[in-house]
C-alpha cells in the first residue's frame, strides 16, 4: 500500500468514528461518545500529517 492509501484510510476511519460520536451522544453515552471522538481526532490528525 502506498503512503497516500494509508493516509486515506486513516481518514475514512476518523469519519467513520465521527459518526459514532454523533450516535453514541445522540443515546446519550457521554463517555463513550468523548472516546471516539478522541480516537477520530486522532486518526484524521494521523491521515492528514501522513498525506
């Protein structure tokens, strides 16, 4: 796999975790919602620094 490929899916995994943010607050779920909401920041930070 090429850099770029990775930075991608590192990308798709953040938004993919963005949206269980949206979920988990929407049910209510503070914690857990706070959690993947720091694991999306983390990998999108991660796909665009590996771009």
């Amino acid at each position: 796999m090429s850099e770029n490929t990775l930075a991608i899916v590192m990308v798709f995994i953040g938004l993919f975790l963005a949206g269980g943010v949206f979920s988990l607050a929407k049910q209510g779920l503070k914690i857990g919602a706070a959690v993947c909401a720091l694991g999306a920041a983390m990998a999108i930070t991660a796909g665009v620094l590996w771009w």
